[in-house]
C-alpha cells in the first residue's frame, strides 16, 4: 500500500514519529508521501525523505498560507522542488471554508504553485474547500492540457458534477477517513461512481482518522481502513482495491520502483 498523503513533519508526530513510521511498515504501507504544505517545513520534510527509504515528499504552500508569500519563497520552492525525492507540488489550492486568508490572496498563491509544477513538470496535490468553481476555472485556463503532468485532488469533497470535471481534467480523487464516517451518503455515493482506476488512498495523518479511532490522532498504519470502506462500496475484494490503487498512485507520483526498495 502507498498512503498517498500524510503530514509527518506535524508535531503532533514529534513524540513518536519513528514507531509511527515502523507501524505503517508493519501494517504493510510501504510507501509514504510526505506533504509540506507551508514553507517552513519544506527542508524538513526533505531531510525525512532523504532518511527513509520508503518516504518522499510534496512541497507546496496551503491557501491558509497564501498570505506569507513573495518571490523568493517561490524561487526557494523551484530549487527545492528539483531534489530527488521530491515527487510533486502540494498542497495548493483555493479554502474559502474557513480561511483568514482573502480569495485573491489564494489565487495569486495557488496560480504560483501551478507555475512552479507546469515547469518542473511535477503533478499537484490540491485542496479545494468550497472553492470548486474558481479552482476548475482557473486549472482550465493554466494546467496543461497536453503532456500535461496530472496530480490528485486531495480529500475529494465536492459533488457529482466537480467530480466529472476534475476526472476529465485528468485528475486522480483522493480518497480518506470521511468515507467511513456514518453521515457521509453522498461521498459513498460519489466515490462509489468514480471508477477505480481513477481513485487514490490516503489517511492525511494526523487528521481526519477513520471512524474507529475518530478523536484520536490518525496514522498512517489505518490506511487499510479506508480501502476496506472503498472495497464494501463498490463490491470488489479489498485486494482489488490495493493493487489498482497502488498502481494509480505509482502512476500520479511518477514513483520508480527504484525510488523506494523497502520490500
Ligand atoms: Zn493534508
């Protein structure tokens, strides 16, 4: 299994990040992606991926963070974004839910961010909370359409129709703990819709943990819960579930078996 998204430079895992990382091992996650999503966490995140071979790592600034830009953090994020183990740009993307950060602020950060991915030619992680009509306009008129290098809109949130059209954009949906919580019927729904080939799995640890550790930090070792709620969804045996995922997300990352010999 590969937990397409997790943040372990949070210091919610400083306590114990090593055995955090050993039990998603041992629960058979053998790949992580670390996602950075605000600028002073990028090197360390780097240095994470650099020390474990089953790690790599996303750079982006979050729309919460649009606020502390200027050139040189973005000329930072290009030269950063080059090592090698950094496999793509994110998160980026547009929060208008709960944000302390103006909408034109987190456009003008979230069309830098593209830049950056368009001409390093990494894939995106994005995030997108109640934004869905400016995030879609704006990736119609900047992402390319040819040769065009993909990414995954993260934590999938938006309707059957926002579904469609990040599909048809090319776009993976990321799919995470709310898919077990009790209330969430059109999620299932929509991911139940959305054909396998194009979902990915992840735990975004240390948030939103699966119904059964729900008010508890979530880890990376639950991954198998989700992929069980997707297997029940849409009727296929979990083993299914793990292999085209983990294929799709070898696929988004542009992940060389070489890249992480963990097996
Ligand atoms: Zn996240």
């Amino acid at each position: 299994m590969i937990d397409t998204h997790l943040h372990l430079t949070d210091p919610k895992f400083d306590p114990d990040r090593e055995a955090v990382i050993a039990r998603a091992h041992a629960a058979g996650v053998r790949l992580l992606v670390d996602i950075s999503d605000e600028s002073p966490q990028w090197e360390a995140s780097i240095a994470l991926a650099e020390r474990y071979p089953q790690i790599v790592c996303s750079l982006g600034q979050h729309p919460h963070f649009a606020n502390h830009v200027n050139p040189a953090l973005w000329d930072r994020l290009r030269a950063l974004a080059r090592r090698p183990r950094v496999v793509a740009i994110g998160e980026i993307g547009l929060d208008y839910y709960r944000s302390t950060t103006t909408k034109e602020a987190q456009i003008a950060c979230f069309r830098q961010g593209l830049a950056v991915a368009r001409d390093l030619q990494k894939p995106v992680v994005l995030h997108c909370r109640e934004a869905f009509p400016d995030l879609l306009e704006i990736l119609h008129a900047e992402w390319p359409k040819t040769g065009s290098p993909g990414g995954v809109v993260h934590c999938f949130s938006g309707d059957a129709s926002v579904a469609e059209q990040c599909l048809a954009l090319g776009f993976f949906l990321g799919v995470d703990g709310p898919i077990t919580y009790p209330n969430a019927h059109r999620l299932r729904e929509i991911i139940k819709q959305v054909p396998l080939e194009r979902l990915v799995l992840e735990t975004d640890a240390p948030y939103l943990p699966p119904q059964r550790y729900r008010g508890q930090r979530n880890e990376p070792a639950y991954l198998s819960l989700i992929a069980e709620a997707v297997a029940t969804l849409k009727g296929v045996p979990v083993e299914k579930i793990l292999s085209v995922t983990t294929e799709n997300a070898r696929g988004l990352y542009q992940l060389s078996r070489e890249m992480h010999r963990t097996e």
